[in-house]
C-alpha cells in the first residue's frame, strides 16, 4: 500500500492539472476531478489492472468514465500512469479544436480511453455490456484468458437518466459481480444540491435491483481500500457511494455547483494552492509524484506475461476470437440461402428472411451475440444454436434484454467495444428511438454494432400509427457513419447482414418487413447491395424513366414497370437498399444506375432527402392509420397504379 501523505500527493497533483487545463482552456469542468482525486488514485495507483505499454491487452479492467464532463480527470490518470500517446502538452490542449483531450473523453482518440462518453447514463449503462462480455467470454475460455473487472465513476446525472435504471436492472439480474461502480455522491448538479430534484435513497434502489452497495468517505484512503476489495468479493455488482466534496480544495467553490460546470479562475486556483501546500506552478508536475505514478502499474507487469504466455499456449482461434475476426468461409451457408431462394422464388418478409439469415450465420460466427427488447417471437432473432445466458450460466450467445430498449443499444456498445463479441440486437422500428442515443454513439464511435428493426412502415396495419415508422428511416440516413438498409427480399436481406457483419467501423440497421415480399432477385454472384443501389429490372430497350424504390416497395414498382410497358413506356427499377453506400460510389456508376432520364421515387416512409435522386418521390408525409396494409398502401397511393399516373405525369412535365 502507498503511505496516505504520497497519496495525497498524489491525488493533488491530479487536481491541479486538472485545475489548470481547465482555466486555460476557460470551458470545463473542475468540480468532479477535484472531488473523485482520492477515490481514482487509491483504484488507479493500486488495484486496477492496466498495462500503459500495451494498451490494448485484452485482459485489462476496463475503465469508463461515466460523468464524462469531468474528462480531466481521465486525461490526468493517462498522463501520469505514463500511456505514451498523451503528453503534458496534449493537457495544456484540452478542449482545443484537433486535441486529442477533448470536453468529453472520445473513443480512439487516446489509448487508454475504452469508449465515448458524455451522454449522461451511457457510460454505466455501456459497462454493463463490457462486464457481460467478460463474464462471457470467461465462461468459454476461462479465468488464465478472461478475468478482470470494470471499474465506472458515475455522478448522480449518471443514476438520474432512465438508462441507467434498465441497464442496472438487467445487471443485478445477471449477478455481474465483475462491475464495480464508483458513485461520486457529492449531492450537486448544474442547478444547484440533487435534493432541489429528487429524493431518490439510491443505495436502497440498486439494492432492490440486486447490487452490493457499499457507503464510504471517497476522502478516506482506508475507507476507498476496504471497499474495493469488499466489492471485489461479492457474488454481485457494486455500488460505492463516495461522499465527496465537489472541487475539493477550493476555499470559496467547493461544495457548491459553481465548480461544476465553470473553470475555477486564476484567483480560487492560487488560493487552493495555498489552501494544499502546492508550491509548484501551472501544469508542473512534481517529479517524485510522477515517478511514483508511473511506477504504479509495474505491479501488473506479471499478470500481462501471464495472460500472454496464455493467449499464445491457445493459439490463433482465440486471437481471432477476440479480434472480432469473421472465420474463413463463414458465409458459406448464407450463399446457398441466396441462391435456394432464387431457385424457390421464396416469398417471405424481410423479417422472416433475417431468420434465415441468422440460422446460416450463427453456427459460423463464434462471436455473434443476439438478443431482442422482449421481441424475438416477433423480431425473429432467435434460432437454433443460440443458447440464452444466465445468472448461473454465462456460456451463452444470446441477451434477453427485456422491455429494456435503452439500455439493450448501451450494452451492446459496452459489448463491441469490450471485444470477443459482435452483437445484434432486435425491436421494432418504431421504437428505435428509445435506442437513438446509444446508435448514435455506436456511430460516433465506429464499432460494429447490428440493429434488426422489424415491423418497417405502415405494412404493420392494424396497429396502428403508434407502430409505424413514418420518419425514421429518414432520420438515420441524416445520421453520419451508420449504414441502413431496407432490402426488399431474401438475396438483398442476405447481402445486407454480409455487409453489416463484415463492416468493422460503422453501425447498421436492417430494416425488415412484416408483411411477405416476393423474390425480386435473379442472380446473387456478387452483392450488389454493397453498391448502396443498382439495377434490378432494366428497360426492355430504351430506358424513358426510371423508379427507385426499398423494401417492400421495389416489387410495387417492378409491377408498375410491367404496366407501363403495356403502354409502351419503356422504364427501369432501381433498387436502393441502403442510400449511404450508394452515396460513397463513383458519380460515373451514380449516373449508370439512375440515368438521365425522369426519376421518381417510391417508399412507405417520410419523403425528406429523396429530391437528391428523384424530380417526383411517392412516400408518406404524415403519421400512419390503423387498418389493414392493403388498405393503407392504397388510401397513401403506395400502388402500381398510382405510380404509373404519376410517372405519366412527370414524363409530360420534364
């Protein structure tokens, strides 16, 4: 144990860099750093389990900062436990534009930071999947391969957002006795003392969600000790509610919300120096504390040789397992599936040739996780060879999140980023905006991470407009680095889960139909829907105009195709499952797929964005009904007759 006077030290020459990038880049936020100093030096200096020489060792704790506001805390830690992509300079950048310290830690911008936060709630919720992960991945290749805890600082913002209850919820349920969260229990917000908002007794709330809650001084180093390695024996997670003081130090801020979210100033930082004997000046950093700091994680210098000596003695399998690398030939099956349908003309809905999809994937994919928000009857994301995990089983691929969407997209972010997993997980489209934030993290981020949204558009029916998503597939093509797809059959559905499961850097969401589809597709020796858009019924001569369509909507407009030849108007159909891979092609092949002649869209969703491709686009431009499809489809025009009047008709004006 390091004596409580080096401790400090310690812990104060956290603060003041923390301090100090903060006035100078006059944005930021002291308070937290200044008040969880103790409790991140006693984890960090002698129980958490890093090596800054390799920073990717798969066998580490995890680490996440879920009151990401206070990233200078984090950012102080890297520095001085001596991660060589951060330098004292890079602190004296913090929050500068190009920085690789920025106001909220950021997934690959520095080693040592294991995923994004700043949403409030995702950085626990995230860590849920990481602790998952592990107990997983120890149930297959046991403890000499898998065995480390992940460790979270959350502040009360953090236990106040709804994501945090589902993804604690789901925690206590599976027993992840691995996860230990530190809650820096200061009672202050933005607005002023938590009590102003809530009344919450939180240690009775996680205990009643089955967590081991621990209450300490997070100023006291023994307290901080004893509760750490209490936590580490438990049968379940932890919550450590550290009573801090925010901006601790501070003789005119701390404890109030005026350290919170605002720099200290030159004048409240000279006098905390005062105030804790700090004789030294802005971002100097005493050399028997750095020296001290840096020596900190030689302790874990045995266990990294071990876990190599382990990793090599189980050989290439299980370096691609935790690489998240796909096996030789593990698309085998799904190019029998492509070419079975053509040959039986299958008509199923997308949704139903997802299924078909997975029944040829899992058994070839040994880091495939699936998982549904209490759907799978309906998302049709559970098939044979997925085995459910359990508290007293993790030797499983497959989550049942419960009705927990929020926390189902946070978890499996905590689960790709963790590594050994590639997870899916199902609900219906509609509701994807409960899961909106963690996609958009997953994007922000580019992990791999495979959204099965069911239930598409108005082919719901009698469900009604509560069920169907008019905006939706609008709003996530105007998301950047998310890819999604709505294919129209089993060839399209089958091309989309190959990009999706191949694709390491972006996110995606296959957008499935309730209702049956015909088989559109004739060929499938290449994947055309890695094109983004193609041809998929060309003119019989002369191309006069061309439809695009998705979904459940191309076969509509292969009909109308047919009709339209009748009246010797000669058009192509142009598929257009997945718009953002269309937009990153040549303008040459753009231009090939959409001709140059009239273009008019059609899909069941809002029309926003289509003017990009077409002069005439059909959609939907407001909320649903409830009625049967087919009834629908009609009364909004989603009809091949109604496609060919409007065709006619924009021929005549162009």
């Amino acid at each position: 144990m390091i004596e409580t006077t080096v401790l400090q030290k310690m812990a104060n020459t956290i603060r003041f860099l923390a301090a100090d990038a903060i006035n100078k880049s006059n944005s930021g936020h002291p308070g937290m750093p200044l008040g969880m100093a103790d409790v991140a030096t006693v984890l960090f200096g002698e129980y958490i389990k890093l090596n800054p020489e390799a920073p990717k060792w798969f066998d580490r704790d995890r680490f996440v900062l879920s009151a990401g506001h206070g990233s200078m805390l984090l950012y102080s830690l890297l520095y001085l436990t001596g991660y060589k992509d951060i330098t004292i300079d890079d602190i004296k950048d913090f929050r500068q534009f190009g920085s690789k310290t920025a106001g909220h830690p950021e997934y690959g911008h520095l080693e040592g930071i294991d995923m994004t936060t700043g949403p409030l709630g995702q950085g626990i919720s995230s860590a849920v999947g990481m602790a998952l992960a592990e107990r997983m991945i120890n149930a297959k290749y046991g403890d000499k391969l898998c065995r480390h805890y992940t460790y979270v600082i959350a502040g009360d913002g953090c236990l106040m957002e709804g994501i945090s209850e589902e993804a604690a919820s789901l925690a206590g349920h599976l027993k992840l006795n691995k996860l230990i969260v530190f809650w820096d229990n200061n009672n202050i917000t933005i607005d002023g003392t938590v009590d102003k908002a809530s009344s919450t007794n939180q240690l009775m709330r996680f205990e009643a969600m089955g967590w081991n809650t621990i209450s300490i001084n997070g100023h006291d180093y023994q307290e901080i000790r004893q509760a750490i390695e209490q936590a580490q024996k438990s049968d379940k997670p932890t919550l450590i509610a550290c009573r801090t003081t925010i901006g601790f130090g501070a003789p005119n801020k701390a404890g109030t919300s005026k350290c919170h979210g605002s720099p200290l100033g030159e004048e409240e930082t000279t006098l905390m120096r005062q105030k804790l004997n700090w004789s030294y000046g802005p971002f100097e950093v005493p050399e028997d504390s750095l020296q001290i700091w840096r020596k900190t994680q030689n302790r874990n210098k045995e266990s990294y040789e071990q876990w190599v000596k382990a990793a090599q003695e189980a050989g290439k399998e299980f370096h691609d397992f935790i690489a998240n690398k796909l096996p030789r030939g593990w698309n085998e099956a799904l190019k029998t599936l492509k070419q079975q349908a053509i040959a039986e003309k299958t008509k199923v809905a997308t949704r139903k040739a997802s299924e078909m999809c997975l029944k040829a994937i899992v058994p070839h994919v040994p880091e495939i996780v699936g998982g549904s928000a209490d759907l799978a009857a309906s998302n049709l994301t559970f098939v044979e060879g997925l085995k459910t995990v359990t508290a007293k089983d993790y030797h499983g691929n497959n989550i049942m999140y419960g009705i927990r969407e929020h926390a189902m997209g946070a978890i499996m972010n905590g689960m790709a980023l963790h590594g050994g997993v590639i997870p899916y997980g199902g609900t219906f489209f509609v509701f994807s905006d409960y899961l909106r934030p963690s996609m958009r993290l997953a994007a922000l981020m580019g992990i791999r991470v495979i959204y099965v949204l069911t239930h598409d558009s108005i082919g719901v029916g009698e469900d009604g407009p509560t069920h169907q998503p008019i905006e939706h597939l609008a709003s996530y093509r105007a998301m950047p680095n998310i890819l999604t797809f709505r294919p129209c059959d089993v060839v399209e559905t089958a091309e989309a889960w190959e990009i999706a499961l191949e694709e390491e850097h972006r996110p995606s969401i296959l957008a499935l139909s309730r209702q049956g589809l015909p088989q559109l597709r004739k060929s499938a020796e290449t994947n055309q829907t890695s094109k983004g858009a193609y041809i998929i019924s060309p003119a019989q001569k002369e191309r006069q105009a061309t439809i695009i369509a998705t979904g459940s909507e191309v076969s509509i407009a292969v009909e109308a195709q047919k009709q339209l030849l009748a009246e010797n108007i000669d058009v192509a159909v142009v598929s257009m499952p997945c718009m953002e891979l269309f937009e990153e092609q040549s303008m040459h092949y753009q231009m090939d797929v959409l001709g140059n002649k009239p273009v008019i869209s059609m899909e069941a969703a809002a029309t926003f964005g289509w003017n990009r491709f077409a002069q005439r686009t059909i959609g939907i431009d407001t909320f649903g009904a409830s009625g049967p499809a087919k009834e629908l489809y009609e009364h909004y025009g989603l009809t091949a007759e109604n496609l060919v009047e409007e065709l006619k008709q924009l021929i005549k004006r162009v």
